[in-house]
C-alpha cells in the first residue's frame, strides 16, 4: 500500500537534518583553521591531513551504503555514528602529533560515511520514490539552515573564546541529532523501499501499480554496467574535486590576513553560502521532477568553475566571503540532487544504499585529491594558481556532462540502464 508521513515524521525528519548537519562533516574546514591558528602548521600538513581523514571515509563509503541496504537498524547506526564524529573532534586539543590527528580524523571520517546515505534510505524509506525529490529538497533545505546556524553560533563563540568552541558546539548538536533520531518510529521506516525495492509510493500516490514491487535485489553486475550512472560518478569525481579544497583555502586566506578573527570570518563564509543554500534545495525538490536532473547539474557544474575564476581577483575579505555565496548554489543543488539521480538509476535493484556509497566512494577520491593537490600548489605556486586549476577542473566536468549524461528522470519504473529483478548474485 502507498507510503503515508505523518506531520510527525516529518517534523522528526526536519529535526535530523537539521541538527546532524554540524556533525555529518565533522570538523570540515574548522580542521584547517584550528591546525594553522593555534597549532601553527603550514598549509601542505593541514592538507595532507584532511586527505588522510578523506580516504578513511573514501574506505568506508561502499560497505557503509552495503550495511545500510542490509540493516534493519538505521536509527542506530545513525547515532553511533554521531557518537563516533563527536567523540574522535572534541579529543583535538589534547593532541599534538600528526599521527594522532591524522588517525582520529580518520576515525571521524569513516563514521561520517553512514550519514548521508542513511538519511536518504530513511528518508525513501518512509515517503517513497514519488515523493522522495520533494522531500530531498526539504531535508537539504534543513541540513543548511542547521550548518548557518552552527556557523553562526560557532562565529561569535570563537570571537569570545577562541577556535576550540567548535568542538563542544559540535557535541550539542550530535545530542539533539540522537534525540531527533529516536523521535523517528523504527516501524515508519519500510526497509524494502529504502533500499529500492518498492512500489513507487508517497504522499501523492495512487494505488499501486501491479509487479513495480521486487522482492529480491538484482545482481550487482547491473551497476557497473548502467553507463549513465558511470558518467554521473565521473561528474561528481569532478565536481568533488574542483569543490572540496576552495572553503578551507578560504579560510586559510582569511585567517592569514587576521588570525585573531579566522575561524569568526570562516563562519561568515559557511553563513553566506548556507542562507544561500536553503532556497536552493527547496527550489530544486520542487522543480527536478518538472525541469529534469540533468540541466540543473549542469548549472552547478558551471557556477562552481565560475567561483574557482571568481577568488584569485582579490584577498579583500569582503570579496571573498560574497564569492564563497556561490558555493549555496553549487552545493545546494548538488545535495539534492544526488540522492535522485541515484534513485533513479537504480530503481527497482534493491541497491540503492550502496549505489550512493560506491559513488560517494569515488566522489571521495574527488575530494580527498582536491585538498591534497591544492595544498601543494600553493606551497609551490601561490592561492590564485590553486584556484584556477580547481576551476579548470570543474569546467572540464561540465563540458562532459553536457556532452555524456542522459536525462534520468523517469516517468514509468524501469530504471535507466537497468534491469529491474535480475536474479541476485
């Protein structure tokens, strides 16, 4: 029968993503800040780090989505997650060592990777594929207004007394995130559809449609054949590693011109591109289903090449922070579209959790190679040659997009590529 979400759930769901978002990234750019302000390292060991964190999660994001797809237990991988991120931050300042940063970052790094798929599994699972873009659009729009309100909150804290609140801000939230989670009914969760096996259901659905159920997930071979979903992996590679290394330059820029206010300006730059954010996802859970996935990309792809162009023209703070307002586009439109476009690809495979990992996989190796690379080249070349490249890069992804990609929208159930009940393997 179609999937119903109550004004309970949904409000538990807005809850969620709204506190979990200071504690899915752990100490995203905060680390580089927090690393060059009070431990006075240089910029190449700040990025070799966070590649170091990076690969953890990049090793932990196909069998996380794996355990996911299996799991009957989502609520509580989501809070031993939070546990794990929260615990491995609020440890820093008691380190001093590379190792030691470098492993209790990776720790934090490989707990992050059940977040984002879990949220989406629990999400599908509870409002089903017809309602799953419009619910997406919200749960983004919820993530970012939780990220500006913690960098806010983190902003003038820091101004006070200094880089190290962010880590106690960051254990509030992953309190409230439990508690948000438990609000969430273990029975609301269908754990057939939130791995893809499911009727298309929601809130707007009529009856269902005779053989749209699949008892049994399909082989994996049909994956790593579907080329749209192999062309929308390279993009997001692309457009990981283009994204990912511009914030903490920022704030490496910014804390550079005024250490005293570094993390404080960091947090207006995560402000800025929040607030920007929230409409955003909105807007995109609205119109995917009637615009289609693959023009809306695409204008991700180019903002974020235009951004990359946009930061070498001046080191004026005020510049800075209105180009980082960028990132609310790129982003917002990335996270929410993410999730359906791999829905849509894997419809009816029983695979859907684990499809989000294998990309996410390679989206952090996007990722983990852009914080590397960009680290060295400013060593090497300065931050505008950095920044350029970044922005080469995510030009170079659209062009292949543009060219490569197929709509994935779908209007019927047969996933793009695929083939709906193939016998397992």
């Amino acid at each position: 029968m179609p999937l119903q979400q109550t004004p309970g759930q949904q409000r538990s769901l807005d809850a969620l993503n709204f506190f979990l978002a200071d504690v899915r990234d752990g100490l995203g750019p905060y680390l580089a800040i927090y690393l060059l302000s009070v431990q006075h390292w240089n910029e190449a060991s700040i990025g070799l780090v966070m590649t170091v964190a990076a690969m953890a999660g990049i090793a932990a994001q196909t069998p996380a989505g794996a355990l996911i797809d299996r799991s009957t237990a989502k609520r509580g991988l989501l809070i031993a997650a939070a546990i794990a991120v929260t615990l491995a931050s609020v440890t820093l300042p008691l380190l001093q060592s590379f190792e030691a940063v470098a492993a209790t970052q990776a720790l934090a790094g490989a707990a992050g990777a059940i977040f984002a798929p879990a949220v989406a599994a629990v999400t599908l699972g509870i409002v089903g594929p017809r309602a799953f873009a419009r619910r997406t659009g919200r749960n983004e729009a919820f993530n970012h207004a939780g990220n500006a309100v913690a960098a806010t909150l983190a902003g003038v804290s820091a101004y006070f007394f200094g880089p190290v609140v962010v880590f106690w801000l960051m254990s509030a939230m992953a309190v409230a995130s439990i508690f948000a989670t438990l609000s969430i009914p273990a029975k609301a969760i269908d754990d057939q559809v939130a791995r893809g096996l499911a009727s298309i259901g929601g809130l707007d659905a009529g009856p269902p449609v005779p053989d749209q159920r699949h008892d049994q997930p399909s082989g994996f071979k049909v994956l790593i054949t579907c080329r749209p979903l192999l062309i929308f992996a390279a993009a997001t590679v692309l457009f990981h590693f283009a994204n990912a290394a511009m914030l903490p330059l920022v704030g490496q820029k910014l804390t550079l011109v005024n250490r005293e206010i570094g993390t404080t300006l960091m947090s207006v730059c995560i402000v800025a591109a929040q607030i920007v954010m929230v409409p955003v996802a909105m807007l995109v859970g609205h119109k995917a289903d009637v615009w289609g996935r693959k023009p809306i990309f695409a204008v991700a792809l180019g903002v974020l090449a235009l951004r990359g162009a946009l930061y070498p023209l001046s080191d004026n703070p005020f510049w800075l922070v209105g180009v980082q307002m960028l990132d609310g586009v790129g982003a917002g439109i990335f996270g929410a579209l993410f999730p359906l476009v791999v829905a849509d690809l894997t419809r009816g495979t029983g695979h859907f959790n684990i499809s989000q990992g294998a990309i996410a996989t390679a989206t952090g190796i996007g990722g983990a190679l852009s914080t590397g690379v960009a680290g060295l080249i400013v060593v090497t070349a300065g931050y505008s040659a950095a920044f350029l490249t970044l922005a080469a890069i995510a030009a170079l992804g659209l062009v292949l997009f543009v060219v490569l990609m197929p709509e994935t929208r779908q209007t019927g159930l047969p996933a793009i590529g695929l083939a709906p009940g193939m016998p397992a393997e």
